[in-house]
C-alpha cells in the first residue's frame, strides 16, 4: 500500500474539505474520507508487522487491528498459508 505524496495529501485535503462538496454528499461521506486521508501510516505500519516472521517458526498475526481483513484472535501463530494473508506475505 503506498503512502501519498504531500502534493497528493494537500490535494485530497482540499478536495475533502470543499463546503458545497460536504453539503452535497453528506456528513457521513466527509468522515469515511477523513479517516481514509489521515490513516495512510498506521495502516502502512499495520500492514508491515502482520506476517512478519518471529522466532521459532512462529509469526504476527495483527488481523484484527484491519478493516479488510478477516479477524482470527491468535495474534501469534504458525507460520502458515491462512486465508488473511497478502500474496507478498507468503
């Protein structure tokens, strides 16, 4: 997942926070895409630790700290082909 640039950042910034845009498509709409426009390094973060490899053969397992992934509680696991894995983790 890539990072935005700070000219793609301050770009989708003004877009975001265009009065006659929120107006027209809803508070509910601004706060999907305020959060989607502030969480591009956590979720980049997030992204680098699920999978990553631990001693013993063991991995991490932070699927449930995603939105798009399905949830398994087992924060550390085998290290396996699961179903929450992303291809490049494998």
């Amino acid at each position: 997942m890539p990072i935005k640039s700070w000219s793609e950042f301050k770009q989708d910034a003004i877009e975001l926070f265009d009065l006659k845009r929120i107006k027209k498509k809803g508070i509910g709409w601004f706060w999907r895409n305020f959060q989607n426009l502030i969480d591009d390094y956590p979720d980049y973060i997030k992204e680098r630790m699920h999978g990553a490899h631990l001693p013993f053969g063991l991995e991490l397992n932070i699927s449930f700290l995603m939105k798009n992934r399905k949830t398994t509680w087992d924060i550390i696991r085998k290290r396996g082909d699961y179903p929450n894995e992303d291809p490049e983790d494998l």
